[in-house]
C-alpha cells in the first residue's frame, strides 16, 4: 500500500485553498479575456486538477481592487502558523500560473510568493 492509498478518504488532501470573489472574478480583463468561461474557468481549472481548495464567495469586501483572490494555507502550514495572502488583480494566463505554480509548491508558508505576484498583495494589517 503506497502513501497515497492509505490516506483517509473522508479527509481532502492537505493543499491550499484559494478564496475567490465571485463579483469580481474577471473584472481585470473584462472583455479583453479570450478564454471560454473566463478567468472562472482558469481557477476552476486548480480545483480539477488537485492543485486548491476553490471556495466562491459573494464579496471579499475589497471591490476597488478587482480579481480579489485569497490563496489560504494548507492544514501542515497553517499548524506552523502561515496565514492567508491577499491578492488583487489576479487574471490572465500568466498570473493565474504564477499563482498556479506557487500553490502547487505548496502556497503560503510552504513557498514564497513568486515575483510576478509580489506587486499584487493586498497589505491586510495597514
């Protein structure tokens, strides 16, 4: 039996979850997103594939900031005290793989946050 059969199947896996505002999903590209189902779509896409937890939530009560994203630590890391991180204006193929690449690495507190979304967090204690 490999580790991977002897995990409770009640229990998910132990991955990120990523917090979406189904207001403004898609708000960044507007029009402008050529893909089918939009920005939806893409994170609907890290569920599928095992990548994050997808919770929708009517209003992250950030609607200035557009593509309101809250990528949340997996159990191991939140038990080592890693906390949410913010995100605003996260659409399109290029940020959504940065995002994608970092929570399959295991997200907050596993990872740090890559580059190309350093310049998107939301600065939730100031």
């Amino acid at each position: 039996m490999t580790a991977l059969d002897s995990r409770d199947p009640a229990r998910p896996p132990a991955v990120p979850g990523l917090t979406v505002c189904s207001l403004c999903v898609g708000e960044t590209l507007g029009g402008a997103d050529r893909r089918q189902g939009g920005q939806l779509a893409r994170l609907r896409e890290l569920e599928a594939n095992g990548t994050a937890r997808l919770t929708l939530a009517e209003c992250l009560d950030e609607c200035e900031r557009g593509d309101v994203v809250v990528a949340r630590p997996a159990r191991s890391a939140r038990r080592r005290s890693a906390r949410p991180v913010w995100l605003e204006r996260v659409a399109g193929d290029e940020l959504t793989e940065s995002l994608t690449t970092w929570l399959a690495r295991g997200g907050p507190g596993h990872e740090p946050l890559p580059g190309p979304l350093q310049a998107h967090v939301i600065d939730r204690d100031g």
